[in-house]
C-alpha cells in the first residue's frame, strides 16, 4: 500500500471518530431537554407568584369560611334552644333577638366567603393550569434523559470500536510520516491530514495561494506538503 493510501485510510478513520464524538456531544435530544427544562423553569418561576398571589386570597377565604361556620353553629345552638325551651317569655324574646343577630351576621359573613371564592377560584385556576401544562414536560424531561444516556451509551462503544480501528490504520503508515501526522492532529484536530478539493484544503476550508497550488501538484508521489493554513498534510 502506498503512503497516500495509508494516510487516507488514517484521516478518514480520524474523521470518523470526530464525527461521532461531534453527533453524541450534540444530540437532537440534548437540544430539546436545553428548551424544555428553560420552560419548565419559567413555569416553576410562575408557579411560585401564582401561589404567592394565591395565599393571601386563600388565607383570608379560609378565616370567613370559619367565621361563618362559627355563626352558622351559633345560629343552629340557638334555634335548638328555641327549640326545646322551657324559658319564659322573656328569655324567649332574647333568644329571638340574638338569633336574629347572628342572622345576620352570618347573612354578611356569607356574602363575603362568596366574595372571597370568587377571588380565589381564578388564581386556583391559574395554579391548577400551570400545574398541568408543567405535567407533560416533566414527563417528556424524564424520556429525553433516558434517551440521552441510552444513545450516548451506544455511542460511546462505537467511539471506543472507532479508537481502536484508527490504531490499526495508524500502525500501518511509516513512522517518520505518523510522526508528522500527529504533530498536525494534535494541533489542529479532527484529522492530521486533509484532501485538496478544487484547490481547496478540506480541512479548514482555506483556498491555496496558485503557487501553493502549484507547488503542492509538483509533488512527487508520497510527499506531502502541509497546509500553509492548517498545517494538515495535503492529500491528493
Ligand atoms: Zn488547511
């Protein structure tokens, strides 16, 4: 096998791996967990004012539901009083008078528990709606980051596998030749090498100069001039 082929064979290995490091670094799913948990943390952001709205309407609704239920028990010892009594007139006349206070007293105490609920019921609503609209999302974050980790997983073996196919390439190009390749790799990523494309590198996509051109088609076979960008080794 020649030089060019060798190389080839290592910088399309080395591109393999990258591009599969590049796909489980950046998985649709991990995109679509970043939108998610960004709504759901403005839903948690109001949730949290609408419960702060909703406590003090909630608190002052639950005081008149037990002032009335107070007048309401008044109101009903009262009558069995009544009731059941062996007073005389004139007690009787001042038990008709207090119930009839209390009456009324529970008749306005009424009005404003009602008052209250109206109050309360849409920012219960509101609580209630984002509650259920945060609900399928919680669902949805727990199937992304499941996803993730399961592709990940796969990836990361077909990673290791792709590692160890590059070493067998890597072993077969000449060790002076490697040595450079490795030089360009490490400093530039991805690839140690790179093609010349309609006189481009393909490697950082740079134009040659015509008298890199030039130069770099005067070579002879198995030299390999290095990009005057990129430093990669240009292949034909
Ligand atoms: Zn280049």
């Amino acid at each position: 096998m020649s030089d060019t082929t060798t190389l080839r064979a290592l910088m399309e290995a080395d591109r393999w791996v990258e591009r599969v490091i590049a796909q489980r670094n950046h998985l649709p799913e991990m995109a679509e967990l970043i939108t998610l948990e960004e709504e759901l943390r403005s839903l948690v952001a109001s949730l949290k004012q609408a419960q702060v709205d909703q406590a003090p309407i909630q608190k002052k609704y639950s005081e008149l539901q037990d002032g009335a239920e107070k007048l309401r028990k008044r109101s009903h010892d009262i009558q069995a009083k009544l009731d059941s009594s062996t007073a005389n007139a004139r007690e009787l006349g001042a038990l008709q008078t207090e119930i009839e206070h209390v009456r009324e007293l529970l008749s306005k105490a009424e009005d404003l528990e009602l008052e209250a609920f109206l109050e309360l019921e849409p920012l219960d609503q509101s609580v209630e709606n984002i509650k259920a609209a945060a609900q399928p999302k919680m669902e949805r974050r727990a199937e992304l980051q499941a996803q993730i980790v399961s592709l990940q997983a796969t990836l990361d073996e077909e990673i290791i596998s792709l590692r160890s196919s590059r070493q067998e390439c890597a072993v077969q190009v000449p060790s002076e030749l490697l040595k450079t390749y490795e030089t360009a790799h490490k400093r530039v990523g991805i690839s140690g090498a790179a093609q010349v494309d309609n006189g481009r590198c393909d490697g950082c996509r740079i134009e040659l100069s015509p008298l890199d051109f030039d130069r770099w088609k005067a070579q002879p076979q198995d030299t390999f001039m290095a990009c005057p960008e990129c430093g990669r080794l240009l292949l034909p």
